[in-house]
C-alpha cells in the first residue's frame, strides 16, 4: 500500500457509520437491506457507505441467491494495519534517540 491507497482505506475507516458496517460484514456476510434494518440510516445511504467500502478494498460483494452480500476482505485491513505499525515502530525509535540524546545532555 502506498500513496493514495492509504488515504483512500483510511479515509473509509475514518466515518463512524462505514466503521460500524465494516464490523457487522466482518462478523457476518450481509446485504444492504440487512444492513438498514441494523443502523439508523438508508439502504441507500448503506449502498453509498458500501460503495465506498469496496473501492478502499475493504469489503466485496458476493452473489447469494437474489442478493448480494458483502463480506469484509482481511487482507486489505492486515495490510492497513501493519502500516500503522511500522509508522508506530518509527515513532518509537525517534522517541527512543530524543529520550537517549536528552539524557546524555543532563
């Protein structure tokens, strides 16, 4: 991932309502219409979130029967979170040399 790729995933995850439906589609496949009855909004709102969700990668719609159902894709959000730990990682060394320098100087 790199670039426009990260904003776009975390721009996804960064709205409450795509974050909610992001964990009902990890714990269950599940429609849009099945969505809406869940949350306080539309199905077309859902589509929308939905919509947005897909292209970041985080989630795919699969045929079931007459509907289709979205399920959360794992991998985007593994990848998603290792890059936050490697910018965690980087931190934490730059914290680590501001600590050792500051107290070299003492």
């Amino acid at each position: 991932m790199s670039g426009t790729v990260d904003v776009e995933i975390f721009a996804a995850l960064g709205d409450a309502t795509r974050w909610r439906i992001l964990q009902k589609v990890g714990r269950e496949p599940s429609s849009a219409s099945a969505l809406a009855e869940q949350l306080p909004i539309t199905r077309q709102a859902i589509m929308r979130h939905l919509d947005v969700l897909e292209r970041a990668g985080l989630v795919e719609s699969r045929r079931h029967g007459r509907e289709r159902r979205y399920v959360a894709l794992g991998a985007r959000l593994n990848a998603a979170a290792r890059l936050l730990d490697d910018l965690g990682a980087g931190w934490d060394t730059r914290l680590a040399s501001i600590k050792s320098a500051a107290e070299n100087e003492a």
